[in-house]
C-alpha cells in the first residue's frame, strides 16, 4: 500500500490477511509506486514473528512503551503495550530510506485500532524531516481556516471543538492531532492517520488560523500568548523524541517559527457557548482571516 502523509511518501508491504484502521484508506495514494511520480520515500516491510529477539544497538532511550536504539544514527524501536513484559513490535531502520518492523503474531488482530497501527512507524521522526510536527489538538475548520484546540487530555478540546461545530457551523477534521506544515511559505493544519476516541479523521489540509491552549474555569478570558510562551505552550503539545537532540532543536525551530507567524491564544473557559462568543470577539479584533 502507498501512503501520503502531509509530503511524506510511503510504501508499506505487509500480509494482505491483516485487518487494518478504516482510516488508512484515506491516506492511501494509489496502488502503484508510479502514482509518486517517483520511489517511495520510505519503505515499511512487516513480517509477522512468534518472538522478537533484541539486537545490538545501544539503548538510548527506556520508557514504559518504548525502548530505543541506536547506532549510526539508525534507530531501533521495541514497542510495548502498558504493563506487557515483552514488545508487540519491533521497528528497524535498515537505512535512511528502509525500514523493517516485526509483529508479534499474539497481537495481529489488535491493529485494526489506529494508534496501535500507526505506532509501526515512527512518523514524527520521518516528518520532522520534512519541516512538520504533530500536535495534540482537536482541528477544527471555520471560515476556510484552521482552529486547533490544544492542551493536556481531558482539558476539554473535543468539548470546544463540538460547541464551535454546533454555534458557528464549523467543521471538525480531527478529534485528537494534526500535522502542521508550511505549505508555500504558510503554515498549514492537515489530515492526520490518528484521531483518538472521536472517530473524526479527515484528511484535509487547511490555512492555520490560531492556536487555542485551554484551561477550564468558571468565567471565560481569552490571553494573546507573548512569543515566548506560545513556544512553550506548542511543545508541550506536540510529539517530540526527546531522547533524539537533533529532533529537538529541529522541533523547537518549528515551533517558534509558527509563533512568529500565528497567534496562540490561551483560554480559560467555560462548557457552553459563552467561551465561543468570548474567543470569537477576541478573533474578531485581532484575526484579518476571520472578517
């Protein structure tokens, strides 16, 4: 199968005997390498394995789901589920432009769940390349630009999102993340493969607007963030190896960049409409998009 995500493209060649998310099909970009125009950029080959032996590289990074390696800049990735005592895949960079993952055959008929399929791949690493980061948000379309709704789980993004859906007629393309990009010079919101427990996943690539941190409250005000704080708002939310240097100064790069160029607003706010009217008059004094 080949894949378009954001200006990444991809083959993956898997066991047709596999039930995979619904949602891969709308990244899907022809059957041929040719519909590139060109070889894939990367190329995914899964096998199916009883066992996964580890290899030699050096661990470089241990973490509950996640054990990293490394050597000549090459990762290893043993991908674990919470609480497993063994890994349920193993991704392998060959080279920069091939890649081997292996997959537990206990766990073959758990990839029909987004996150555990996408998890194969290590997109952020293979984006970040390609200048875009993945942000945690609820991506959200009004007036031909993107809103995203960002902040920790629970905080209330799909909650928002829904409301500007209901209030102003907005669309909603993505309940959990979005790609960011520059596309001719201005950044852009587009389609991303997980969408969480919403179930929305459009892919769809949008002017970004704003950036809207949440926190909740009993009254609604909204804050234009300084330059500085907006930068450190966007990290926090974004998808970030840090146990990679090089993709975190590339991330922090990205990340100012689009404070330069985007307003981040935090807002403090209510679960009804109020908070819509509150942020909309905010936009409406300082967002030429929205007039």
């Amino acid at each position: 199968m080949n894949i378009k995500c954001g200006e990444l493209n991809f083959k993956i060649t898997y066991d047709s005997d596999w039930d995979i998310p619904k949602n891969v099909a709308k990244f899907a970009h022809g059957d041929e390498e040719s519909s590139f125009g060109e070889n894939p950029e990367v190329n995914y080959n899964i096998e199916f394995k009883d066992m996964i032996k580890q290899d030699n590289r050096q661990i470089i990074s241990t973490k509950q789901e996640i054990i990293v390696g490394c050597k000549d800049n090459l990762e290893t990735r043993y991908l674990f589920i919470r609480g497993a005592q063994y890994p349920y895949a193993k991704y392998t960079e060959l080279d920069e432009n091939n890649i081997s993952v292996e997959v537990v055959n206990a766990f073959k008929d758990m990839f029909d769940i987004d996150t555990m399929f996408w998890s194969l791949f290590a997109l952020e690493r293979h984006m970040i390349k390609k200048d875009a980061v993945v942000l945690h948000c609820a991506y959200t379309v009004y007036k031909d630009h993107a809103i995203l709704f960002s902040g920790p789980s629970g905080i209330g993004k799909s909650t928002q999102a829904n409301l500007w859906e209901k209030n102003r007629n907005a669309q909603i393309l993505n309940g959990d993340k979005s790609l960011l990009l520059k596309q001719d010079g201005v950044w852009c919101a587009d389609g991303w493969p997980v969408c969480g427990s919403s179930e929305i996943c459009v892919n769809k690539r949008t002017k970004l607007g704003s950036i809207v941190f949440l926190n909740q409250g009993k009254e609604n005000t909204v804050v234009k963030l300084s330059k500085s704080n907006a930068v450190k708002k966007i990290i926090s939310q974004l998808t970030v190896n840090y146990w990679n240097l090089d993709f975190v100064d590339k991330a922090f790069t990205l990340a100012e960049d689009i404070a330069n160029d985007i307003n981040v607003y935090e807002l403090t706010c209510t679960p009804d409409v109020s908070a819509v009217e509150a942020l909309e008059g905010i936009f409406k004094e300082g967002e030429p998009w929205i007039l």
